[in-house]
C-alpha cells in the first residue's frame, strides 16, 4: 500500500477530539486544543502546539513533536514529551477555546462576520502557522462560509463580549460530560459562562455534576434565576441538593421556589438530612417497580440510558404509591437474577427480601461497611414506616470519602501513564525534550 504524505494544511475543528499516537502506534491521548500566539501587525500566529488530554490532564505536546495527521490521528515523531500539566500563558491562546465564535471584520468590505474555523498550515523551517480562518458572513448558520487568509480579517486581538460558544461546542459536541467539564476547567471564567449559556439544560445539568463545587456555584450564579432552577431540576435530585446546600439560604430558597413543585419537594427532602448520612447522600428516583410488574418490564426500565450504572444494577419493589416516598418496600430484584427469568415472571417473585435496608439517619462509615459486607453498588433507604424514600448509590458513597476537592484534585492530578495499555511512561525528573515547555506551564518563545 502506497503511504500518503500528511496534510502540509489541516483545520482545528478537524483535530478536536483527534487520537494522539507514539511512534509506535499506541495511544498517548486525545487533542483538546491548538495553542498558538498572536503575533503584531497582520504576521500570521506561530502555532506552538497541542494541548492533549491524558487521563483528565491536559499536557503540552510541541509542534515539533507532531509528524502529521494520518487516518484520523494526530501523530508524534517521538515519545519523549513533558508530563507536567499544561497552563495558559497570557500570551497564548486557545484557538478552539478563544477564536472560535469570535466576531471579526473583513478589511475588504468592513463587513462583521464569526470565525467558524482556522487552518494551521506547516512552513518553511518546520513551523505551524495559522494562514486561515474559516467565517461565517451573516449571524445564524444559514450565513455564507467563506476562507479567507489571516491578514484579510481583524479583530482578534480586542477584548471579546458575548462571543458565544456554538462553534466551540460544535467541535466537541460527542464529549463526554466528564470530559467536557475537563475542558471548561481550564477556560476562564468569562469563557466557561459563554460555553454554559450555550449548552442545553440537561447538558449543562451533566457538565455541572462533574465539576468543583466552586466552579458549580460560579456558572449556576451566572445564569438566571428561571434557568439555574431548570438547570437544577434537569440534575439528579442528590446533585441538586449538594448544590444548593453550597448556596446561601436565601438564594437556595428562592430558586427552589422556581422549580416545579414535584421537583422541588423530592429536593427539599434531601436537604433536610446531613451530608454525611445515607439520606444525605441518597437519590430520591431510583427504579421503582410494583410487585406484578414483569420481568420484560422491569429490564426495559433499567436499559433507559439516563439511568447511571448502579442505580440500572437493580429495581425496587414497593406497594403503591411508586413515588418517593412509596408504599410498603417489599424487596429488590437484581439485575442479574432479572436475566435468568423469562420475561412473564413477575418480579415479586423474584425478590430478595434478606439484604437489610438503611435508615436516613444511618451515618457514613455504617453504609460504607452495609455496602462492603453485601457486595452491592446501591442499598434501599427505608423510614420507620418500611417506606422506600431513596436510594445511596457506591458513587455517592465515594464521593463523600474522597476529599471536599477531590474533583478539582482529579483535574490536576498527576498523569499515571501505566494505568492505560500502550501509553507511554512518564519521563524521569528532568528529562523533557529541548526547546519544550522547560517549567509547568511554560511554552517555546514566541519567534
């Protein structure tokens, strides 16, 4: 087979999400984002690399690293790189992150337009620039797109208000919620507002899970009031509790007056118990069945794909009502026992009645022993009167054990490159390639 030359031209928005690989083929991550730096007058910017997330980590992967992009993958001339996580520098900029979305002006005709796209293209000496961007003329996506060179347009080095973030969501619209609350982590402030105006509610409602409670309570306080209860009502019961139990009173009262009634009891439930009891950490919709529903049923509810895996790893059987608080809890029914049984078997009959439940006043350490002693991932939560009022699930159990910062902690943490087959071992201290980013957070002298 005849090998094609890499691309000497290639758009950022095609790099977005693209696999990083070794010389030998295994994977070191995936590209996150360009960083390049502007430079004066009209010169096109000097592309210094790639940020590339390892495990949750951002790391910077020099231009002088990267051989080209061949079948879908971004690949590396060598496998000696800097593991130290990568930071912004003032001069630098994110191309996906900061340039998209951008409103820029042609100097031909004056005209406004967005930046949709850029091209970095491989020059003479081996440098990246970025000669191209791609604008759309007009506001909406029915404008004309357009490519023009780098000194056709200006605009990009003046403060940006309101800029939007509906390219930059375009670019990474199959993340992961955990990998898209990765990427916000590292934009700035006013930039992780624009992305959260952009995204849908139950989106956002995904995204926010997955941060810092301090980033949390900085993009919810930067919405308004009718959308934050949205946002909070698209949240898991358990999550929105949490994150309301971060607010002050005052705020907290007024947004869960917002939200819908039914959604706001099952909320105001939680938040009467502490954190650190199984009410505290319960949810309040688990799968909840009754005791003549069947086995097909009850597999059909645990497949919806909204479902978390613990909570899909097993169904409740109560008398009615099925809401939270239910009628009388007669028994679980795993999921594993679901699949052994025709799909008529009743579920009540296949219950099992001897895993003890808990109460919400039962504190931390007792339901982590419950959960280790019986192997489970998810433990029913009754009151005094043998009603079901939640469920705690092993993740909600972990994050109260992990550290208050343990979130923020995973977003900086240290990469630990054998925990993935075929990445590649962290460099021995000091050993970082010449010319390479030489102290966290730094970067190649702009020429």
């Amino acid at each position: 087979m005849v090998s094609r030359p890499a691309p000497s031209r290639v758009y950022c928005r095609r790099l977005a999400g693209l696999l990083v690989l070794d010389p030998n083929g295994d994977q070191v991550g995936r590209v996150r984002d360009v960083i390049a730096t502007l430079r004066l007058g009209h010169e096109p910017p000097r592309v210094l690399g790639l940020a590339v997330e390892v495990q949750r980590r951002p790391i910077f992967v020099p231009m002088s690293r990267v051989t080209g992009v061949e079948s879908g993958a971004v690949v590396l001339s060598s496998a000696r790189l800097s593991w130290r996580r990568f930071q912004q520098r003032p001069n630098e900029t994110r191309v996906l992150g900061e340039l998209l979305d951008r409103r820029v002006t042609l100097i031909s005709s004056g005209v406004e337009v967005t930046v949709v796209d850029a091209a970095i293209e491989l020059v003479r000496g081996g440098d990246w620039v970025l000669d191209q961007v791609a604008v759309r003329v007009g506001r909406g996506r029915r404008g004309e797109v357009k490519t023009v060179a780098w000194d056709e347009v200006t605009g990009f080095s003046l403060p940006e208000e309101g800029q939007g973030a509906a390219n930059l969501l375009a670019a990474f619209e199959k993340l992961r919620p955990a990998d898209l609350a990765s990427l916000l982590h590292d934009l700035s402030e006013k930039r992780r507002a624009e992305v959260a105006a952009a995204l849908d509610d139950e989106r956002l409602a995904d995204v926010l899970e997955e941060l810092p409670e301090d980033e949390q309570v900085e993009l919810l306080g930067g919405l308004a009031d009718e959308r934050a209860a949205d946002v909070l009502e698209a949240m898991g019961p358990d999550d929105a509790a949490d994150l309301l139990g971060e607010l002050p009173a005052d705020d907290a009262e007024r947004l869960l007056r917002l939200m819908e009634p039914d959604e706001a009891a099952g909320v105001r439930r939680l938040l009467l118990y502490a954190d650190d009891t199984a009410g505290g950490m319960m949810t309040s919709e688990p799968v909840v069945l009754a005791p003549n529903a069947t086995v097909a049923e009850a597999l059909a509810r645990i497949r919806e794909p909204e479902l978390s895996p613990a909570l899909a790893a097993q169904v409740y059987v109560v008398r009615p009502p099925y809401e939270t608080p239910t009628g009388r809890y007669l028994g679980l029914a795993h999921f594993q026992r679901l699949l052994r049984e025709p799909p008529a078997t009743l579920v009540g009959g296949v219950i099992d009645v001897d895993i003890a439940s808990l109460r919400p006043e039962t504190p931390l350490a007792e339901v982590t022993r419950h959960l280790a002693s019986y192997n489970l991932v998810a433990a029913p939560v009754l009151d005094r009167a043998g009603r079901l009022v939640g469920v705690v699930t092993v993740d909600d159990v972990l994050d109260h054990l992990l550290p208050a910062n343990w979130r923020e902690r995973q977003l900086d943490a240290d990469v630990d490159a054998r925990a993935t087959p075929g990445a590649l071992t962290p460099p021995a201290a000091g050993d970082v390639e010449p010319g390479s980013r030489g102290e966290a957070g730094s970067s190649p002298a702009a020429s």
